[in-house]
C-alpha cells in the first residue's frame, strides 16, 4: 500500500491475480460462500479531471464480480471537506465505497504522514481524514512505535509492519500510483521533488 519512495515500503503483492488483471471469477465465489449476494454500494465520486472515468472504471470491475455501484456525483468541493470526513455521513448511508487520493507531504521518513492520518483508529471521528474508520489495535501500536523509534531504520520497519497488516484486513485497496513527468537543464541542481505540489522545492534550487 505505501508506494515508492516512503518509509515502510516493500514490493509485496498480497492479492496477486493471473497477468495483474484481476479474477472476477473467484471475486463471485468468495461472495458467494458469504452468502452476501446482490449488493449494492453507494459510491460518490469527484467531479473534476479524471475522477469520474475512474469511479465508472471500478463500477465495471465491481459490476463483473456481481457487485451493483450507485455512482452519484459529489460536486462543489464537498467530497473531502463533507462526506468523506463526516462519520455520520456514511452512517447514515450517504455512501459506502469512494475513491479518495492520498499525497504524503514528503519522501523517505514520512510514515507519519500516510498511515497515521490515513488508518489510526483512535483518531476517527469529524474531519478524521482515516475515511473508512479502520481502527486495529496492533496498527495503532506500531503506529506508536514508530513515532518513537530512535532512528529512522527502526521507523520504517515499523510502518512496514503496520503497511502488511493493513493489507491483510483489506481496509484499502491501492489503484494508482501516479507518476509525474518534470524536466530540467543540467545546469540546475538541487532538484528536489515535491509530491504536494508535483513540482520541484523551488526554494533549494541552483544554477551550476
């Protein structure tokens, strides 16, 4: 789940699937020996760029393992500010599934800036930006000891485990990694990248 580039990432592929293109198949067995058949699930979306081409592409792969999306648009800047962050909301019914993105503020020892925001339990609640209310008492521990690790080594390992234990109990499932394309003379160095703007830290750039 943490992409490249960040504390606690690992290559590991815990759904693995033939060709990387998904098993509707067994997807509808596995539903099927639940006993939970017909579903339906509330899905809001964004309404700028590319977000609703995504959300009607995630509604055809859950359309082909059985699963029925009500796709509403969630326009006016409402989707994070409103219905992702209002616990009640989703109570409610409002929605069940969305597709959120998620930037950390930096690269290499950031853990605390994606799964503590994104998965302590103890934080949920109004304006919690942990959307699904996942809350797991041995992530919230390596949460915690990571945050106090001695080094930044010992962080990671940490953020690693809390990274495949989040995976094993499936609180999220990772679609993209969006790559950004910059270019810059050779002249110029100290070419730092930004994930929060999609651009280089302006402010430690040189010409050399």
């Amino acid at each position: 789940m943490i992409p490249p580039g960040n504390s606690g990432y690992a290559a590991v592929n815990h759904y693995p699937t033939p060709g990387e293109s998904g098993d509707p198949a067994k997807c509808r067995d596995l539903l099927a020996r639940t006993g939970r058949t017909g579903i339906t699930l509330k899905f809001p979306f964004r309404t700028n760029s590319v977000h609703k081409l995504i959300a009607q592409s995630i509604a055809q792969n859950l359309d082909a393992c059985g699963v029925k999306t009500e796709l509403t648009p969630d326009p006016g800047g409402s989707f994070y500010s409103s219905t992702l962050s209002t616990p009640a909301r989703a109570r409610e019914g409002t929605w069940d599934i969305a597709a959120p993105g998620w930037v950390p503020d930096w690269y290499g020892n950031n853990g605390r800036s994606i799964i503590q925001p994104l998965f302590d339990g103890r934080a949920y609640g109004p304006n919690s930006t942990n959307y699904g209310g996942y809350d797991n008492p041995q992530v919230n521990a390596l949460i915690d000891a990571a945050l106090t690790a001695p080094d930044a080594q010992r962080a990671a390992g940490y953020w690693q485990q809390a990274d495949q234990k989040i995976m094993e109990d499936a609180a999220i499932v990772p679609l993209l990694n969006r790559a950004q394309t910059t270019y810059h003379s050779s002249r110029l160095h100290g070419t730092f990248f930004l994930p929060t703007t999609a651009a280089y830290d302006l402010s430690r750039v040189f010409i050399a």
